[in-house]
C-alpha cells in the first residue's frame, strides 16, 4: 500500500535538499560578484570561506589557503589587536567595525587604482559580522571594502583645507602670523596668563625710516627687508613666542611666561642683531635699525588691549629719544643701544 505520507515527507526533504543547493550557489554567485572581500572564520580563527575578490587580491590559492589560520595566511594583521576584536564578537555576539581612519588597512592588498596614493595598499573598512548556525557552532564573517579613493580624496581635502587655515593665518609677503590671527593669540595668551596667574610680556618694534627706505631703493627693496628682518627676528625667538606682522613696518612678538627683564633682554639682542646686519639689494649696502617698545601684564589691565597700548606707547618713546633702542613701559626707561 502506498504510504502517502511518506512519499510528501519524502519530496519535501528532496524539495528542500534542492532548495538548499539552490540557494548555496546562489550566495557563492553573489559572494564571488561582490567588489568587496568575504573572509568567514571559525572559532579558532581559521579561514574557511573566502571570496573571488580576495582571489583576485592576493596571490594566494584557495586550497592552500582555506583551514589555515587567518594570521598565518595574512602575517601582517595586528594579531594581539584583532584577536581582541574577534573575541569580543564571539563573546558579545554584536558585530564590530575599522575604518581606513582608525587603521589605514589591515590586509595588505595592493590597489588597482590609477591614482597616486601615499600607501601601496588599499585603504580598507573592515566589518566584523558573528554567525551562528543551527549547530551552534559560532563563525565571524569579515567585510573588506576597498575605500582607496575614499581614502584619497578625503586626505587631500583635508590637507587642502589644513593649507587653507594656514594661508589664512600667515602674512603673504613675510611668512609670519597676520594682525589678525596674531591678535587671536594674544587674547588667548592673556586669559591664559590671567587664569594661571602666568606672566605674559609683548614687544612691539616697529622699521626706523622706512618711508625713507622705499622713496630712495624702491617698494620691492621695502619688501626684502621687511622678508629679511622678519626671517632674522625668528632665528631669535623661541617656539612658543608669537610672532606676527602687525601692519606695515610694524611687527609685535608675544612673549608667553616671560617677566619684563627677559622681553628686554629678547628686545635688545634684536635690536642689536638687525642694526650689525647688512643687506645686499641690486649690489647696494643697506643698513636698517628697528626700535622697540616693551611691557609686562601686569593686575592694571583690564584687557589685551591696553598691554598693546602700553608696549606702543613705550614704541613711541624709543623712537623720540632717536629710534635704534629699546623702550621699556615700566617707568618709562630707555635702554640705549651701543
């Protein structure tokens, strides 16, 4: 007798086996089509299904390949690092992610990009995906995107605006900190000074005869020696001092953690400095002095402004008493250069 129930048991079980193989070349068709890499790791982290893309990628042979573990088939993955990673998914059975700005890469395939890139490699986000099957047995499916040009692009418009910031800080002609990013300074070196209770001194100093420079050599003369004194004034600095262009032939340094003694004793050595240094234009001679005013910030002060005005005004007085010296605004005292 023919046992009805049997013979659907049976076809089902047959459908099934055949859906299921369907289905397996299904995924092995997607999985070899995708432009993006499948690596599937058992528990023990070996390798034990990889796709065309990494076929493709490496030079290495499948079958030499699946069964062995991941860090030795690719001996250059941080293996303390991404074991941790692997772990965690296990153990918190969530997936996991790294992207090209975390680590530019973590498997060392070669781009095919027509682009110049910094690295030989191909940028890479790389997600960590935990299967678990019907068996329990615990698998991690790893996602290799290639993002080189992601990576590319993003890079250079990230130095490109890094340049941007920069172009919009520095004076065009002497390379130095502009009035305005150099007044920024300034009032972030006084709230600091003020919130500390640091010490913060400033030097003004301003081209002797300057008009008179430009109206006998020429504007182009002007221009190499404002180049020429700027680049000799910071040879002298140290790197925290703020040097900055402060309109014209007025340049102004900001002295962070200094007392008055030590901005004096800064301002006279470049007094000194540029009044013994000769400049070569067309062939010609020329000898140029500065003077110099100085102030310390003291519990007067209300705001930056006024140490400003007091360094100015201390400027002002080395240039009556005949320019070439130093003006400190502390009493008023002139400091005679020999």
């Amino acid at each position: 007798m023919l046992d009805f129930n049997a013979l659907i048991s049976t076809t089902m079980t047959d459908t099934l086996t055949l859906n299921e193989q369907v289905l397996k070349q299904i995924n092995s068709q997607i999985a070899n089509q995708l432009n993006t890499g499948v690596l599937v790791l058992d528990a023990d982290f070996n390798i034990v299904i990889w796709n065309r893309f990494l076929q493709v990628h490496t030079d290495k042979i499948a079958k030499n390949t699946l069964g062995q573990s991941i860090f030795s088939a690719f001996p250059e993955l941080p293996e303390r690092w991404l074991s941790r990673k692997f772990s965690s998914v296990f153990q918190l059975n969530t997936p996991s992610f790294c992207s090209w700005e975390q680590r530019h890469h973590l498997f060392e395939l070669p781009h095919t990009r027509p682009i110049t890139t910094d690295s030989e490699f191909m940028a890479q986000n790389c997600t960590f995906l935990p299967i678990e099957t019907d068996c329990k047995s615990k698998y991690i499916c790893i996602l290799i995107e290639d993002v080189t040009d992601v990576c590319h692009y993003q890079t250079k418009l990230q130095k490109t605006l890094a340049e941007l910031a920069q172009i919009s800080r520095i004076d065009g002609l002497t390379q130095i900190y502009n009035r305005r990013h150099w007044q920024e300074s300034l009032e972030q070196e006084y709230a600091k000074a003020r919130r500390h209770d640091k010490k913060l001194s400033l030097i003004m100093l301003d081209l002797d005869y300057f008009k008179l420079l430009n109206d006998n050599y020429g504007h182009q003369c002007g221009d190499m020696v404002l180049i020429e004194v700027s680049a000799l004034i910071s040879s002298l600095l140290r790197v925290e001092d703020i040097f900055g262009r402060y309109g014209g032939e007025e340049f102004a340094i900001i002295l962070p953690e200094t007392a008055l003694s030590g901005a004096i004793e800064l301002a006279q050595r470049i007094c000194n400095k540029i009044a013994t240094k000769v400049l070569i234009y067309k062939d010609q001679a020329i000898k140029v002095t500065v003077s110099l005013g100085v102030a310390q910030l003291s519990v007067e002060e209300s705001n930056y402004e006024e140490l400003i005005t007091l360094s100015d005004n201390a400027l002002y007085q080395a240039k009556a008493l005949g320019r070439n010296q130093v003006c400190s605004a502390d009493c008023s005292k002139s400091l005679l250069i020999d």
